[in-house]
C-alpha cells in the first residue's frame, strides 16, 4: 500500500448499489477468484456475490475515472440492508456485501475504512471504501465509460419515523397512479442522464465551496454532502407514509450544491439559470382560503426574514406548536423567550395561523411535487434537459422564458392562483397573471 492509498481522501460519494461494471477479462478473472474461495452451497448466494460484486466494482471503477479523488460510504449494518429489501432486489445482500469487500481488501484493490458508531450524529461515521493505486493501473482504460445503471424503481414510499427517528422503504401496490409517476419520472431522467451535468468551477472555487458548506453543516447540525463531477445521478420520488403526503424529487448530486454555487452549473457546456417560487407554500395555503397571496408573508417585526420562515415550515411540519428552538434564534438578540417568538409568528401569518401547527406540511408537498411533475414534464416531452430542486428549476438560460411560463400555467393548474417567480439573481418576476397571459 503506497502512503497515497493509506490517506482517506475527503470527498465522499454515496454507494450506487445500481451500477453495474462490465464483464472483462479483469473483472472475469477476479470474480471467478471469488467465488473459488467462497465455495457458495447456494445457487442464489452464488447469484448476489456475483450481482453485489459487479456493483462495487463499478463504483471504484467510477472512482477511478474520476479526476477528483473521492471515497465511496456504504453501511456495513445487517439491518439496514433488509430495511431497504423491497429497492435493492435479492441479489445486494449484508453477507455477500461484506465477502465482497473482503475480497477486494484482501486483493489489495480497495482501503476499507469500517467508520464510527455513535449516538451523537456528529461523531458517528459511515464505512467508506476508496481504490488503492493497484486498482487504478489494473483497471481498463475504457472502465467509467462503459459501466451502466441497473434499472431501479423511482417511486419509493417510507415510512413514519420509528422511536430512534428512522425512517424504513415500505413495499407497496403499483397503481396506475404510480405507473403514471413512474412513467414520467422515467422520461425526466432519461432526458437528463443524456446531457452533460456539471459544476464549473476552479479548485479554489471548490475549496471556497466545500469550507461553506461544512460551516453550515456544522452550525445546523446536518450532514455535509460533498460533490464532485457526476451530478446527474436519477432521480426518485419520495412519499411519506401514504401516496397524499410528500413526493418530492431526490437522488441527484446537484440538490447538494450550496445555492449561492448554484450559478455555475452548467447544460452541455452552457451557461444556466435558476427560477424558484416565492412563498409557495403560503400561496398555496392563502388559495386553498380564496385570497392571492401578493406580498412577502415572511416580513416581520418580530424576527429577521430567514428565521421567520423557517420558523413557519417547522410549524407547518410539526403536528403541533410546541416545536424544537431553532438553533439560529437567540433570546438575547430577540428580546423575548421562544415560545414568545413563535406566539408572534403564528399571529403574523394571521389567517393562516389554523395551519400552523397541524402537520399539514407533507400534504402541500403532495401538491408542490405534482406541480414540478408538470413543469418538468412539459420539458422532458420536448427533450429538453431540467433540473429540480424542489420548489426551483435550473436550465440553459436560453430556455428561461420557457420555464417561466411552465411554472406559471402549472400552478395555475392546480391552486388556481398565481405565485410569484424569482430568478436566482433575486429580482421578482412580473405579476404571473400578465405573463400568463
């Protein structure tokens, strides 16, 4: 091992159990070494050691390619991989995803870092394994080119958190409302998967990223997702509990860039913008009352903007109003205790104080996903690549008149009433109704 390999590189990626790496007299003969010392007694074990390897192997390969060295997290716990049967198949199981790793280790081919377990979020760690140099001069040349993706189902509903705050995949019956999602998340992703994703920036751009991102990582106590040039990765649907609560769209490596970078994704090499909905979801809520929402409903005498609205998404998610502090509001700088503040929000948002408080965030989320459904979908039909991040789009600045008006008409469609746009730069779109028309 060279002091190269034995240093864990920073950059981490999440491990695609869908990638699958071409059959090669490299990989062939490695595989059949495998399974030799293995001596499987069950045709089906024999079965994932060869499907569980294939997936590994092509994501070190993909490391490989990679001009930016990344680790690849994996969890190395038994239940997690039953938790999430119903998307893995049979084939990528606990066992044979540890003899693989074995394997690999012991051909000298990966580093395997087995992580930390603890109950404090901030020190607990995933296993992480990243390709040894040997890898990198055995691999084919034509490796990251030629792997490819399994096909995996982009619906996935989950369910409720459980006493430790955790959340598992449930099974579920595929209507035809689901195939028609799936059906258009297919397309979406299709159209996107054939264009060229990336985030154009220099290697001091990137530094100046990742220290952003870590320093709110870290005062937010989130995780930090680190990025690097594949940023397209498909994407799914996610609903909470029931197919009436959630939808959003996730999976793609770009969500994770920090908004104010977000400027320097680019389309096939060309330059994008990003359009986002103001105050959707309290638009949504004054239409669900008949009134158009035409102000900013998180101006406030009682607390700055940013505060204020995340205070408000937090009372909309929460199933009552006795919710955590946030770790932004300080009583000092406030002038009175929180369970003050949140008094004097609820009163701001006047007649929609009847939802704050009742857990009717998921159901909105419902709605906001339908509507990027249609604002995607009118792009995807068309071949043209679109990039969701919940309630924004990015797409090639040339197709930004186009967008606008989808955004526009989609919300129009559902809520029946305008909301209001506004370009990544901040400056708000004209009324919706005179664009519309």
């Amino acid at each position: 091992m060279s002091v190269s390999d034995a240093v864990r590189p920073e950059r981490e990626h999440r491990i695609d159990w869908l990638l699958n790496a071409p059959v090669t007299p490299f990989s062939g003969g490695l595989l059949c070494k495998m399974i030799s010392s293995a001596k499987p007694h069950r045709s089906s074990f024999a079965e994932a050691l060869s499907h569980t390897f294939g997936a590994v192997l092509a994501n070190l390969l993909e490391a490989v390619g990679s001009s930016r060295v990344y680790r690849i997290s994996l969890s190395m716990n038994r239940s997690w991989y039953a938790k999430h049967r119903h998307f893995l198949g049979p084939f990528v199981t606990f066992n044979a995803a540890t003899r693989v790793i074995q394997f690999l280790e012991a051909e000298g081919l990966l580093i395997l870092d087995r992580g930390r377990s603890s109950r404090s979020s901030s020190f607990r760690r995933s296993a992480s394994v990243w390709p040894t140099s040997a890898l990198r001069c055995l691999a084919p040349p034509s490796g990251p080119e030629s792997i490819r993706r399994r096909s995996s189902h982009p619906i996935r509903l989950r369910s409720a958190r459980d006493a430790k705050g955790e959340r598992v995949l449930l099974p579920f019956v595929e209507t035809s409302d689901v195939r028609e999602m799936a059906a258009s998340l297919e397309l979406i992703n299709r159209i996107n998967g054939a264009h060229t994703i990336q985030l154009s920036l220099r290697d001091d751009q990137w530094l100046e990223m990742e220290r952003a991102a870590a320093f709110k990582a870290d005062v937010m106590g989130e995780r930090m997702y680190k990025l690097d040039g594949f940023l397209a990765n498909p994407l799914y649907r996610v609903f909470n509990v029931d197919f009436q609560h959630g939808g959003r769209f996730y999976g793609a490596a770009y969500q994770n860039c920090p908004e104010g970078y977000r400027r320097y994704l680019t389309i096939d090499g060309k330059p994008t913008v990003e359009v986002d909905y103001c105050w959707m979801h309290p638009t949504m809520l004054y239409a669900e009352l008949g009134i158009q929402l035409a102000f900013d409903p998180y101006v406030a005498s009682c607390g700055s903007r940013p505060l204020i609205k995340k205070t408000f998404n937090a009372l909309l998610n929460a199933g009552s109003s006795n919710i955590d502090q946030l770790p932004e509001f300080s009583s000092v700088e406030a002038g009175m205790t929180w369970h003050q503040f949140v008094g004097g929000v609820k009163q701001h948002f006047g007649p929609l104080a009847v939802f704050l408080g009742s857990g009717c965030g998921l159901r909105l989320q419902r709605k906001d996903s339908d509507i990027a459904d249609m604002v995607m979908s009118s792009f995807a039909t068309r071949g043209i690549p679109i990039l969701p991040i919940h309630d924004s789009f990015v797409v090639q600045a040339a197709h930004e008149f186009d967008l606008r008006k989808s955004m526009s008409e989609a919300f129009l469609a559902k809520t029946g009433h305008h909301c209001r746009l506004r370009s990544a730069k901040g400056a708000l779109a004209p009324p919706l109704d005179s664009m519309v028309a």
